[in-house]
C-alpha cells in the first residue's frame, strides 16, 4: 500500500515537471532571449513559402534593449550607437560564413523590423511591416553612393540584388519614376543613409 502510494506521488511529480516545462516550451518569448542570435531566431518558412521569423517580437522593446541583444539600431532612418552588430554582419559575409541581423528601426511611436540574412551565399531581408514574406534570394549587397540632381548631400542606399552593375540613380529614380529606367533590374531595398 506505501509502495502504491509513493509510485502515485512520483508519478504526480513527473507529470507537473512535464507540464512545467511544456508550458514554458510553448510560451512565447517576449525579449527574454537574444533575438540577434540566429538560433533563437531561425530562418524558417511555413509550407507556403513565408518568413516565419516575426512570430515572437518583443511588445516593448527599448533601442537600449536591442544594442544590447546586438541588433542594428535606427532612430528616424538614422543609426545610433550600436553599429558593431552592422559592421560584423559585414565582415562574415565577407568571408563567406552564414549570418543574421537584426535591423530595429523605429520612428515616433512605431516600429518595425527587418531580419537579414546571408545563407549558403546568397542573401535575403524580410520587412515586418510587409504583407509579402515570400523568400527571395539576392547574390550582392551593395552599398551605392550618389546624389540627386539638386540635392545638398548625398546618399548611401543600400540594397540586395543579382546586378552588380546597378548604379544609384537606377535605384533611386525607380522610386519616383515608373518609367526610368525601363528594365531596372530587381532589388530589395535594405535602408537609405545620408552622407555625413
């Protein structure tokens, strides 16, 4: 009888432990883990092909929080301390190694992210703010510097594209004209920066 009770008591424990940790299994993460570390975040698609990665972001979320979780950081299209985690993305990439960053931009009262990513050589971004997650592979990052007629400084824009010979008055009039240039060819827009 003392036996049978002690195998009920131990069998109560095992199944508390179990429902203890499938509890915390289940719940979703709100800034508790790194969400620059590619492991917490992995790059996963669902079986239509979409970026999964925004599933767990952080309801609140401070830029201090996000240096310190190594994402890239902007306030108002302008980055702030913090471009380590840029400038690290950039060397692994270089050297052919597979890595991930996290972009935070935030302007007033919102904000939104984009997850960038360099697997098995070609790279990709996701915007959180897009309806379309589709997953679109690019070979060259390229940072284009130039000005637009009139302008008092200049740009850095940075895109993701297959055509290394895109210049930065393609990418720039495609965004006011329709019609120049005829045959840009595709490219996914990362961030605009202006010249110091």
């Amino acid at each position: 009888m003392k036996k049978e009770r002690e195998v009920k008591v131990s069998m109560k424990k095992v199944y508390f432990v179990m429902m203890v940790l499938l509890i915390i299994l289940l719940t979703p993460g709100c800034g508790q883990t790194s969400p620059a570390d590619s492991a917490d975040i992995p790059f996963q698609l669902d079986a239509d092909g979409n970026y999964t990665g925004f599933e767990r972001l952080p309801e609140s979320y401070t830029t201090e929080q996000a240096i310190r979780d190594g994402c890239y950081v902007r306030v108002d299209s302008e980055p702030v301390p913090g471009q380590k985690a840029w400038d690290a993305f950039l060397e692994k990439t270089a050297d052919g190694e597979d890595a991930f960053l996290r972009i935070v931009n935030c302007y007033d009262d919102e904000v939104y992210y984009n997850d960038l990513f360099y697997i098995d050589g070609y790279y990709r971004v996701f915007d959180s703010s897009a309806k379309d997650l589709q997953d679109r592979k690019f070979k060259h990052l390229l940072r284009l510097e130039g000005t637009l007629p009139n302008a008092a400084r200049s740009d850095i824009v940075t895109i993701l594209t297959d055509d290394e010979s895109l210049t930065y008055l393609d990418v720039m009039w495609s965004f006011l004209s329709s019609s120049y240039p005829p045959s840009t060819s595709p490219f996914e827009l990362i961030m605009i920066d202006r010249d110091a």
